[in-house]
C-alpha cells in the first residue's frame, strides 16, 4: 500500500498495532543518490568515475573508519521512500503473513528548519525509470522532524514572530486579569502581523473570546471582546499567564508530534526492538539513523553502538547469502541480488515456509514492482524467512522449526545448547546467532565482501571473504566472536563449527582466531589474491 | 510550449532561426533551491534561518564579492525549468511578437559524467504547488553537458573499456589488412565485453563487415568477416588504421553534440549578441553559467568579465523598476516583484507597445502561469518593453520610437548624440545605456537594492541605492560611467543629466562622481538610514 499525508495518521494507528504483534520488519530505502562524488577538476558536484577507494596499507580498523566515512557522506542524499513491511507468524495456517507498506516521505520546511540535500543524476534517473511518482513524493511525502530537529525546536528558538507573539500575549493576559475592561483594541499591524495574531488567538487561545478586525482611524486593527469562556483562563493576572503558558505548551507539543510524522514509524520499531530485516542494509540503516534520528557521529565504533541499541535485532539478507553458508550449496553462486536470491527461494530447496500477502495487499501479487521500497521490503522478508529456514533445517531444531521435524537428522542443537524457542522466528534468530549471522551488515565490495559486525567489543572489527571472479571464493575471517551480549551465549567459532560439520558431519570445536582457510574449503579454489583487495564502498 | 527531450530537436532548430531574426530574448530560470545553507549545530544541510549576512565594516569590493560567493554557492542548485520568450517586432502592426518556449532541462550520466546537485525542501514544495512536473522533468528533461565537461571528453578519457576497445580496433585493423584472411575470429569474452564490441563495430565501423555470435569449444565468439563494404576502409593497415581513427572521432563528436544538449540553445543566444533580458536576473546569470558554461571563478571581477564577454547586452528589469526612474511616478511604489510589475505595465501610463503572443502559443494566452519559467520569461520580456518605452517616451526620441512621435516634447536625444537607430529595439537599448540602466543586475537586498554593473572598469564595483521601509527612497551613486565600450559613447552621468531634468525640463550637466544625494531629490525624504545596511542575498 502506499502511504503518503493522505492516509498517514490511519496506516500509522494500524501499523503501530500490527508491530506490536508481529514476528519480525523487513526494511528497504529508496534514496536521490548513493555516492557522494570527490572533488574533481571538473566541478565540485561532479565526478568521471565513482573513484575506486584504495585500502592498501590501512590496517581492519583505520579501513572500517575510511567506508564508513564513505557512508556518512552518502547521507547527504534523501531518502524518499521506505519500504516497510510486517511479517506475522499464523499458527492455524502454519505460515507467515507480509503486510508490505511502501511510505513516500519527503522534508518539508518547520518553524524555520529547511533542509538542503544531494541528489546524484543517474541514482534519479533510474528512480525515474522504477516507475518513482516524483510529482506524489514532493507534493503529498510524509514529512518529518528527526530527533535532533526536534531537540532543537524544545529548546525554544525566539525569532522576530515569537517575540512579537510574546508581547501580544502579555497584553492580552493584562486585558484579561482587568476586571474594568470588557474590550481590548491592539494596537494597529499590518497584515502579516495580524495574520500572526489571528493565529495565536485560535491556535493558543482557541477562540475563547470574541475576536474581529475593526477600523480605527482609517487602519485596520483588532478587537477582543471577553464572553463567557474567557472566564476559564482563570481571574488573576499569574493564573491567566499560567493558563496561556500551558495552552502554548500544549499547541507547540501537538504542532510537533504532528511535524515528526515518518519518525513514529521508525521510533516504534526501535521501541519494539523486533527484528530488523534489509538486504545489503548498511546505507539504509546509517540514512534511517541520519534522515530520522540523528546526524551520524564521527567515529564508526560510535555509530554501531547507536545502532545496536536502536536496532538490537539485525539480519542483512546479503550478509546470509554471500556467506557461501553449506546449507546453501551453490544456490547463490549465480549473485546475490535481491531479486536474483527471491527468484533463487522461490524453489528447491527453499521451500518453506508458506509466506503470504495479507489480504487486501494486492498490489504486489502478481506484480513484481521492483526497486519499490514497500517491494523490495517484501522480497527480503521473503528472503530472510526462507535462507533463515533453510539455515535451521540443517542446523536442526526439530521440536520448533516450523516445519515440525527437521529431516536432517542432526543434533538439535538449540536444545543442547538450553535454548527454549516458542516461535519459529525465535529458532530462526536463536540459529542465526548461533551461525554468527546475527547483526552482521554486509559491506559491499567489487570481488569481495566484507561484515560489520555489531556484535564486536573486541579487537578486529569487520570479517573479510574475498571472493574470486565468479563470486565465489574462500572465506577469511579476521575476528573473533566475542561474548554474546544479548543472551549470554557464547558464540564464539559456531560458524566455523557448522560449516566444519557440513563436511563430515560431524562437529569440530576450533579456536576462531586461527585464519578460516585452514580448516575450510569450499568447491572453488582460492586464487590466491591479496588478502585485502580493492574496493569500492 | 513545453519542451523535453521529445520535441528538442524540432523546437532547437526553429528556435534558432527564430533567435536569428528577433530583437530579443528574455530569460527565466527555476531552480532546486537558492541558498545553500550555513553549517549549524543541527546538521550540515539544514538550517534554521536563511542566515543573516552582516557586511558592516566591509570595503564595497569586500561586500560584492562576499555578495557573490554567496551568489556562487547556490550554483549548487540545479537549474529544472530555462524560459526563453523571443520578441520580434512586426513593422507591418507595429508591435512586438513574443514566442514563448519552456524548456524542461535535466542532466543525465554520460560516459561516467554524473551530476550531484543540491536541493532545498522550501523550493521543492514550492516548484510543486506552482504545478512543476517533477515526474516529465526527471523522466524527459533534455540533457546537456557544459564547455568544461566537454573539454574534458574531448581530452579522451582513457577507461578500462576505452582501452579494451582500442586493443580491438588494433586487432581488427592488422585482420583487414592482411589480405590472406577474410575471416577473424576473437577471443572468446564475457558477455559485457562482447556488448562492447558489437557497439563498436555498430556504431565505429558502420557494419561494414558481416559478424555474428560463433561457438568455440562450447565459448561464445565474435566472428567476422570481410564483404564488398570492407574495401572502403582502405588497403594498407596504415590506411586502415586512419580510417578508423577517423570513423571513431566521427562518432565520438556526434555523440558529444547529441549530448550538449539544452547547451546548443544558450550557445546560440549568446554568439547571436542579442539583447538578453530577465527579472532579477543575477542567480539566473549565474547558474546559466556554471550549469551550461563552466563553474564559477573565485573572483567577482572575473565573473563579471565572463559574462559580459557572453552575453554584450543584458537588461535586468528589477534594475530598471526599483529605480525610481522619474519617468514611473510612484507606480511600482507597490513592490518590484515579477507579478506586480507586470500587473503594473499592463495600465496607464504604460499602455505602449502592443505586445502579443506568437499564434499557437495558447497555452499563456488567458492563462497565467506564475512561476513557470516560460510564463515569467514572457512577463519579463512584456514589462521591459514597457518600461523601456516609457523611459524612451521621456527621454524623448521621437523619430524611431515605436509609438513614433513622442508627446513629452523633450528634446530628442539620441538623435543628439549622433546615434541612429533604426528599429525600436535599438532605440530602447540606447535610451537605457545613457540612462546607466543597461548591464545593470540586480542585487537583491531587504530594505536595499545593489546593482552590479558590468561596465564598470574603474574603481567602483557596485552601487547602492537605500530604501526606506516603504521601498522607496534615495539612490546613492557611487560609481562613474566609465567609457563605453560598445558604441563610443561616453554614457557618463546621463542617468543624472536624466532625472536632472525631470526635475526642471532642462539638462544638468553634472559630474557623476559627486554623490547623488547633493543634487538628486525624488519625493520621498532621505531617511538617514546608514549608508551600507545590513542585508540577505
């Protein structure tokens, strides 16, 4: 469904409450543009190439550092849509429900603020050729106030206007705690002042007097007369200044509430603290935290602290199916873009689960709308849902999976490891975590891919796998699993346990700080590439 | 007429004939956004006010190129509508034919050229609630490249692909000149290089050998062969290698014209040398410049003498209506703004010449268009052609004025100082350089108007005239009338020698350096303001 100011405050109550009851969101972001050019001789808006950033010699950390600047600076494009969609878990039919939003949000100006950002030729061309309503976006987009905007509006700005609405109110609370005085004529404005006037008096004071412009001495001026509501501002001067303070306070707080608009989405899933689903979703979560939350911070340790406590629970699709994970088999050598691993799931062996469009959601049923953010929602629920499934299948987790018994006849390990799961999205997100896919966001790359692991309180900050030419390769992992925070399960070497056992079948406890192509090979050889490549963020 | 890329072709060639034949053009341009904003605590792109420039304490050079840095900036913005109104005058009625033309322009990536430009959220809403069609302009706006990204095309670009292509030509060349071989076949390459390859035979080689996909052991190949066509690209490989090269710069520079785009039209209108007029046109200038021409020097003075080299004679009707030419009374003492002064023109005492528009421009004819840059450009035109009139009336040059005879019985005055004129156009731009209002741009300013004049080579850059509250006021001249460059006149003090004599029906001479306060009265009293207020570009 689309959602713009039109239907915003409906799909906003509804959403909220689908949220509370829901399994996990699956998220998706369509932005003006995606990398930030560097300065060039010709132009400073203007670049020949995306430029190949060069990481030789930097060491994990100081690499991170350097992408995540890169994507920082990609937060001076706008996001203009959001894809949004609900997945629910239906005991009775034993599937999952996908009730997919697609929200058009554009800024618009508030009490001053009025944002500038980027938008790159070709990212809006190819909007444009996705079938993106531009005249819908800027003309009826959901606006917004990110927290900062909104910090900064409480913090009270005092313009020319709200200094002259401040002497107005003083004179009319002056009127009011005079008991002589039945009328009050203002001083003549011109037109903008009283329009600035008119105003207040209905916003603030609600009309709670009778209010008309008269003519004094040929210039228009207006005349407040007191009526039987006025009473209730109260009968001394200090009660009625009381009154107005609070009645300010209150128009002010639901002139804001209203101008967050988009952001209630986003702070409710956060408040949720559900899991967060998205496809290749580094730049959508860093724009979500800049375009709704805040101005990213400097530092990239900084910004996977902020995120993880506002997200506690991440899966990034990408990050799964370029894992070369062995339940996979060669599923994805073919690519790993979304709408290449949803056609992938559609088939053997990902079958399961049942995943169904909520009824009435019909627009994406028989019409693949891709690169529309409520779309490609979607299809990386879907995705999540059928690789997680897949995932906990060869794992094994017989009792809870929502297949019922798993086929695999492996251990089920979540039970060894003491793990109650009451819903299939808990086996899935307790098997992630196991399997070290768990909050990890892809980092895109040319032949190779790297992790960011939100997880990490240690040394080493991001995994590397390269890749060889094919996209497929071996993988090299550079850090180590740290203590699991969240559950107190240690998750350390689960991934390399797995993927050990996918080749004998049976389990192999190892130490994860010895280099992974030690114990690991896949069906393709390692070409022996440098072990950091070059690449592009 | 709107224009977009479908019907550029056809319009570019009737327009430029039209251009050809005209008087003059006038200009208006809509843009993304105008000022860029200062970094605040709240981010980088937002701001809470537009931000106040203080020039206190500044020399008027400081002033002006601080002014134009700011100008400089907003060249940030893109340009997303051009109007071009084209007045041409009929002798046979006697009036002017205006052909209004609104070009919806928008830049799109070309051999790894990729604009990133700025927009403000204000400017968006604003060009959507005056029906901008974001949707046409994203989708079918007419491209173009400016001189300084064709330059750098020109300079050949070397890409991985280029380099590729170039091994292949090479290879091609060597087959065709050895006469033993009428069949190549070439390594086998992914499919992307093929792709590159049969683009280059298509479009370099004109087809002129048979090719087609082969399969070598089980590996797709690009074979080809020799026909009839074959032997025109000569016998020697010496001879090859020419003709090649030669087809290759062929289809490169038609390639590159197809892709200058909209820049074909202010091309034309600046080597045709015709008067160029526009509405607070200053912005308009300079964004024309740095989008189509190149991006801006650092300097003011250097901006001034590029535009002037591009555009010898500009009329900025703000200029003209903000300064209380004697011969308008106090009828634009309502404001300068576009709408209004054109509502203005439209009666006494400005009731000549007739102007109407082009048949078949209907689209304008009973509907006003505010804000679309095809409507603004013909008020513009429509309101210069009045006032200029006007000031030709009082001026007095009754022999090659439109109207013929002038009824002020003043002294005609080009006809004084040996200037023939034989068109009424020429009369009008003659009347106004005496009058110092020819290449005179608009400052924008609160309570103040600048203009930049691009005369000006001695000392003085700027000049100032202060309104008072009521936007009238006195007008301070700083600057002289320096020699002119075009027609030898020395056009030094005519503005005052002008207003002089409205006062008394004779002519002053007077020096121009002196200030204009001490021999200048207007009927509005000076109000002691500063001499150099505060003001916002």
């Amino acid at each position: 469904m689309d959602v713009t100011t039109d239907n915003f405050q409906d799909v906003l109550k509804e959403l909220k409450s689908l949220i509370d009851k829901c399994d996990f969101i699956s998220i998706d972001c369509e932005f003006t543009g995606l990398d930030e050019a560097p300065a060039t001789a010709i132009g400073t808006l203007r670049s020949a190439s995306s430029g190949m950033a060069n990481y030789t010699g930097m060491t994990a950390e100081e690499e991170l550092q350097s992408r995540y600047e890169k994507i920082k600076a990609s937060t001076m494009f706008l996001v203009v849509q959001v894809g949004i969609c609900v997945f629910t878990w239906n005991a009775q039919t034993r599937s999952f429900i996908a009730t997919p939003y697609n929200f058009y949000v554009f800024p618009r100006e508030f009490k001053g603020l009025d944002r500038r950002f980027l938008c790159q030729a070709k990212c809006m061309s190819f909007l444009s050729s996705n079938h993106m309503d531009f005249n819908k976006l800027i003309k009826s987009g959901i606006s917004y106030l990110n927290k900062q905007e909104e910090e900064y509006l409480r913090e009270g700005i005092t313009t020319k206007e709200t200094e002259f609405i401040a002497g107005i109110r003083e004179t009319i609370a002056e009127f009011l705690a005079d008991e002589t005085r039945s009328i009050l004529i203002l001083p003549q404005y011109d037109s903008y002042h009283r329009m600035l006037i008119h105003r207040d008096l209905s916003e603030t004071f609600d009309d709670c007097f009778k209010k008309e412009n008269v003519t004094v001495e040929r210039e228009v001026c207006i005349k407040l007369q007191k009526n039987e509501r006025t009473s209730s501002l109260g009968q001394t001067k200090a009660k009625i200044v009381e009154s107005i303070s609070n009645m300010a306070q209150k128009v002010e707080d639901k002139q804001i509430q209203a101008a967050i608009g988009f952001r209630h989405v986003i702070d409710h899933i956060s408040s949720s603290k559900k899991l967060v689903v998205g496809h290749n979703m580094l730049l959508d979560m860093a724009q979500i935290e800049a375009q709704f939350c805040r101005d990213l911070p400097a530092s990239c340790e900084e910004f996977k602290k902020n995120l993880h406590e506002r997200f506690p629970l991440i899966v990034d699709t990408k990050s799964i199916t370029s894992s070369d994970h062995p339940s996979f088999g060669l599923s994805f050598s073919g690519g790993t873009r979304l709408d290449a691993v949803f056609r992938t799931v559609m088939h053997d062996p990902f079958k399961k689960p049942i995943i169904s469009l909520q009824d009435g959601c019909d627009k994406y049923k028989n019409n693949a709308q891709l690169h529309e953010a409520g779309y490609d929602a979607y299809m990386t629920g879907f995705v999540f849902l059928r690789t997680a499934q897949q995932i906990v299948m060869k794992s094994g987790s017989p009792s809870n999976s929502p297949q019922g018994k798993s086929s695999t006849g492996l251990t089920p390990r979540l039970k060894d490891l003491g793990v109650s799961c009451s819903r299939p999205i808990d086996v899935m997100i307790e098997t992630l975590r196991m399997e070290g896919l768990l909050n990890k966001l892809y980092i895109m790359g040319g032949h190779s891919f790297h992790s960011l692991s939100l997880d990490d309180g240690g040394d080493e900050k991001m995994e590397t796998c390269q890749k060889d030419g094919s996209n497929m390769g071996q993988m090299a992992v550079n850090s180590e699993y740290p203590q699991d925070s969240v559950n107190g399960n240690n998750g350390k070497g689960l991934w390399q346990i797995a993927t050990s056992r996918s080749r004998n079948g049976k389990f192999h406890a190892r130490d994860s700080r010895r280099p992974r192509q030690d114990s690991f090979e896949v069906n393709h050889a390692h070409k022996g590439q440098e072990k950091r490549p070059r690449m592009s963020v």
